[in-house]
C-alpha cells in the first residue's frame, strides 16, 4: 500500500516540520517515535540519538477493525509519541487510529522523505581563520559539508548533488561569489554536487589522487595536487593529501 492510498483520519492529528524535530533533538529533549515503516527499511535507516526511544511497528497492524494488544502495549501512553512513515501518509493514519484511542500523538510531516531534507547551515564558533566558517549538517545521513567565506568570495567543501541549489542561494543570501566547489575526496558514501556546481559556473576542484580511482570528468575541474593553496578573500585553503578514508582522501 503507498503512503498516498491511506484514508484521512477521523481525527484531527498536529503534524511537527522535520526541522523542528531536529531542533528538539539538539535541545537534548526526550523523544519517543513509532517509526511505521517496514522493520527491512526502518533497520536500513532510521533516526536516532541519546534522547530518542525508537519503536518500530509496521503500519499493517494498524489496519485491522482492532489493533492487536501486543502492539498497543509497546507504544508508551504517558507521553507524547511522533509517528513517522516514509512520506507522511501511513503515518498519519496510524496516529489517527492511535489518538482515537486515547494517546497524545502527532506525526512527522512528509516522513523521512522530509528528514532526508533537513539541511542545517551552522556556524562554526571556534574556527580562528579569516572569514567566516558555516558547517552544513545533514542528521539523516551523517554527511557534513563547509562553506568558508571572506570579502565577497566563498567556497564550499564537499557539497552534495541533491542540495546544488542551497549553496547558490546561501551565497547569493550572503552577497557572495562562489568561487570554489571542492571534494576532498570521492566515494560512494556521497552524491558529489561539485559537476553540478561548475555547470553553475563554479570552479569545480578536485583532489589529484582522486583521478587514480577511475574519475570520467577530471578533465573538467581542476586537480588539487599536495600543497596547493587556494584563495578566497583572505582565506586560504591548503591542501594536505590525507589518504586513508580513500586513496585519495585530502
């Protein structure tokens, strides 16, 4: 059954924004979410952290004339509870059927198709160098990016294909010109949006070793050799080769 073929609920259920659930998460507050996804992908991935209990009962149980007691009794009743699906449509329902029974629930808007967009520019407090450093946290995969920027110069530091636009927003927000679009590495565990970037304009770099592994558009972007250094306002990027997570890890 899709997330789109599940009927409105008979109640009204509050739906919380990704981002405000991430908040709550920084905020160290405690969080219990009954994640109805299959258990195959809710074991893929899922989200986690010290303060959240994370219940998985598939959104199935919820579909019968009377929800089975065993599945009722692990769903806490003396808090609020955040439902979660994959896009928000299972979820709903089956807060829907659990409010009707008499428990405090919400879900999570667009599910964790929406948690997949949660994209957090934060400003990097003890960084001591020129400028001004913002580091971009993505929680539902782990990955990490930077933005550096001086004058009216920036760059950005391992962007992912799937946000190319957020950074030419950020910059324009800023009221800087992106100058540079760098990997430090490349691997599977990351969609690279620097080919997207430099389709923009962007001087695409990328660590020289890197074309050891097999990479097609090095004839695209420039090859940061060890020692290379790259300007941008008053900052300056060195380049380190690094290898170890890859290769060509710099």
């Amino acid at each position: 059954m899709d997330d789109m073929d599940f009927p409105t609920p008979d109640v009204e259920v509050e739906s919380i924004d990704p981002s405000e659930l991430k908040a709550q998460i920084d905020a160290g507050e405690s969080l219990t979410l009954l994640d109805s996804r299959m258990t195959s992908e809710y074991e893929e991935w899922r989200i986690d952290g010290e303060n959240v209990e994370s219940i998985n009962i598939p959104y199935f149980h919820f579909l019968d004339d009377e929800i089975p007691e065993d599945m009722l009794d692990r769903i806490p009743d003396d808090r609020e509870v955040t439902v979660l699906c994959a896009k928000g449509g299972a979820s709903e329902y089956v807060a829907g059927s659990l409010k009707e029974l008499g428990y405090d629930v919400d879900h999570l808007d667009n599910g964790m198709n929406g948690w997949a967009r949660v994209y957090e520019a934060v400003e990097v407090t003890d960084y001591d160098g020129a400028g001004t450093l913002l580091q971009y946290q993505r929680p539902s995969s782990g990955c990490l990016g930077y933005f550096v920027y001086d004058d009216d110069e920036a760059a950005v530091i391992d962007p992912l294909r799937e946000f190319t636009d957020r950074y030419l927003e950020d910059a324009e927000e800023l009221g800087v010109d992106l100058q540079y679009a760098i990997d430090t590495h490349v691997h599977a565990d990351h969609i690279s949006g620097v080919r997207n970037l430099a389709d923009e304009g962007v001087e695409g770099v990328i660590p020289e070793p890197a074309v050891e592994r097999g990479i097609t558009y090095a004839d695209d972007m420039t090859l940061a050799a060890d020692g290379d250094e790259f300007a941008v306002g008053d900052v300056t990027i060195e380049t380190v080769y690094t290898p170890g997570h890859t290769s060509g890890m710099t």
